[in-house]
C-alpha cells in the first residue's frame, strides 16, 4: 500500500522477492479455499485505508 502510494520503494521486484522467500528450506506456501477468500472480503471495514496511515506521524 505504500509503494502504491509512492511513500516507499523497494529495491527488488515482488516476484523476486516471492522467489527467493519460497527458497527458504522448510518454508511452503498453503492453498486458499474458496471460502477462506470470500471470508476475508468479508473482514470488518478499517477506517483507514492502510494501517499505516494510522500511526499518529
């Protein structure tokens, strides 16, 4: 959300860092069922768009 927002940027690309994240031995990624996903639209709204903006600086 930052980096959307131009407040951060970082110096390596998402996949990249996906990639090098998931060659970590022992670490592994689990699916998502179709109910884990609705119910995460499904979440309380935040009054804030991003956490973030919420911290009092």
């Amino acid at each position: 959300m930052l980096e959307n927002k131009g407040k951060i940027a970082f110096s390596i690309e998402l996949n990249d860092w996906i990639d090098k994240l998931l060659s970590i031995p022992g670490l592994n990624l689990i699916d998502l069922s179709v109910s884990i996903l609705i119910q995460s639209c499904l979440l309380p709204h935040y009054e804030h768009k991003d956490p973030a903006d919420n911290s009092g600086y």
